[in-house]
C-alpha cells in the first residue's frame, strides 16, 4: 500500500512539472507566416503616378470587333496611335477614376490628388506586326479584361521582392523609429482590407524603395480613428454595480501604446507614391491606417 502510494504522489507532481507555463508578461511579439509577392501580385498591382502617361496608343479594337469588346490573355488587339514597331513589348494600363464619392478618411481626395494619377495594370502584349499606323499586338499576360480605349505604354520589367517565410510581430511597437506614412487608396478602391490586399502609399522613392517592409499600426487617439470608430467612445463602459465610474481622458488615450495590425512589403515606387502588398493581417486593415518603414537592421526574423 505504502509503494502505492508513494507511486500516485510521484505521477502527481510529474504531471504538475509537464504543465505548459502561462507566457512571460512582456511577451508581445507574435509569429506570423508571410504571404509571398507572385508574379501577378508584383504585375496586376497598378500603381499613382505623378507624370500622366501618354495617351498617344491606345486599344482601339480586337480581331472580332464588333462582336468582342472584352480581351484578355492569348487574343489579338489592333493598336492605334503610332510610333510603334514590330517586337515591340507593350503594358496596357488603364487611367482610373474613382467612383466613390465618399472618403474613406478625411483628406483622402486630396492625398491621392497630390500622389498622383491611379492607373491600373491590365496585361502585356507583343506587337506582332504593323499596317501603316495600326499596331496588331498579342497578348501574353492579363491582369483583368482589357477594353477599347485602355493604353498601350512601354514594358518595364519589374522587380521581385524576396521576404521571409516567418516574421515576428511587435503588437505594441515603442515610438516611431522609422519613416511614417499612410495608406491612401487601394487597389479597385476596396476600403476594408487583409493579407493580399494591394495599397497606395503616400510614400515616394525618395523614402521607400522595393523590397522595404512596413509595419500597418493604429493608435487609440481620437484625432486618429476614422469618424465610425470614433463613436465608440461615446458607449458607456460602466456597470450598474460599479460604486464609481471613469471615463478616460483625450490624453490619457494618447498615451496608449499603438497597436501592430498588419505588415506589407513595397513592390513598387514612384515619385510622390509607391505600390504596396499586406503580407499579414491581424485584423482589419482600412485605407487610412498609418503605416511604419521597418529598418532593415531592426527587421526580426525568424
């Protein structure tokens, strides 16, 4: 009885030691896999640009006009506009208009006005021969249908960032120790965003270039929550049975730490903008957020 007993008391505190441990306090990294850039993500991601392109060429129809007014990869289309030669590698792009009448933050209108013209990337086509001023042109990449009146521009290659398959996280960074900046528009004008996503930065190639990393923070200020969020803080949070209640002050909001909710990586940059992919999202991401350039050397890992 008494080896029994001794045996029940030993398995007991053996599985007390096999417990997992509760994390350490200041534990606030997280570890999060990266969605990688593809191809299409680096060539369908559109971009701003500040110099309008020419609208010199431009679609002007396809091999079964007028019956097809929709093209996409693998289909022939007559360019018009001339200066253009047989081999020729052209990107089709379209000049964009946003439809929304509303701001998704205040100033975005004029934040995107000052970063420049949207444009979208549509596919590549190869200019299979000419007929006077009329390029016959295939495509032998799409992005999305290509119509009449899209552009036709010179090919620049692009290039491919490389990111780790792993990251960590800081969810609560210290002060800002890199360059600021903000999400001003997205990709097809979505408002509500995740990993994948594709973002227009308000940051140039003067302080960005392809391949930098970026972390998408939040902070709890007032001045700097979007107008919807800004109502929560006008809800009660006290309790029937709570003898006293607070209500937490402008600046004591200001002095919350702010909060890590995504990271991206840039894939392209241009004066006054530059063409960004969230590679992790830990909650939603919106046009607006503030975004932090990571530097390389306090880039972690894993």
């Amino acid at each position: 009885m008494k080896r029994v007993l001794l045996f029940l008391i030993a398995a007991t505190l053996g599985a007390g030691a096999q417990q997992p441990q509760p994390p350490a306090a200041n534990a606030t990294n997280t570890s999060e896999h990266t969605q990688m850039p593809s191809y299409s993500d680096v060539n369908c991601a559109g971009f701003l640009r500040q110099t309008p392109l020419s609208r010199t060429n431009f679609v002007a129809a396809g091999i079964y006009a007028p019956h097809t007014t929709r093209y996409a990869e693998g289909d022939t289309l007559f360019i018009e506009g001339g200066g253009l030669q047989e081999g020729a590698v052209l990107s089709l792009v379209r000049e964009l208009r946003d439809p929304n009448q509303n701001e998704a933050f205040k100033g975005q209108h004029r934040a995107v006005r000052v970063a420049g013209q949207p444009y979208a990337d549509l596919g590549r086509a190869k200019v299979v021969g000419m007929r006077g001023n009329v390029a016959i042109a295939h495509v032998d990449f799409a992005c999305a249908a290509i119509v009449p009146g899209d552009l036709a521009v010179a090919y620049e290659d692009r290039t491919m960032p490389t990111l780790p398959a792993t990251v960590s996280l800081d969810r609560f960074p210290a002060d800002a120790t890199g360059t600021m900046g903000q999400i001003i528009l997205a990709k097809d004008f979505d408002s509500v965003l995740g990993t994948g996503h594709k973002v227009y930065l308000n940051l140039g190639s003067d302080k960005v270039h392809v391949g930098d990393t970026f972390r998408i923070v939040k902070s709890y200020s007032p001045s700097e929550l979007q107008e919807v969020d800004r109502l929560s803080y006008k809800a009660t949070t006290d309790e029937d049975t709570q003898r006293k209640s607070m209500k937490i002050s402008k600046k004591e909001l200001n002095n919350l730490p702010r909060r890590t909710v995504g990271e991206g990586v840039v894939l392209a940059a241009t004066p006054g903008s530059s063409t960004a992919m969230i590679t992790v999202a830990l909650e939603d991401v919106l046009v607006g957020d503030r975004v932090e350039v990571i530097p390389a050397t306090s880039a972690s890992v894993k």
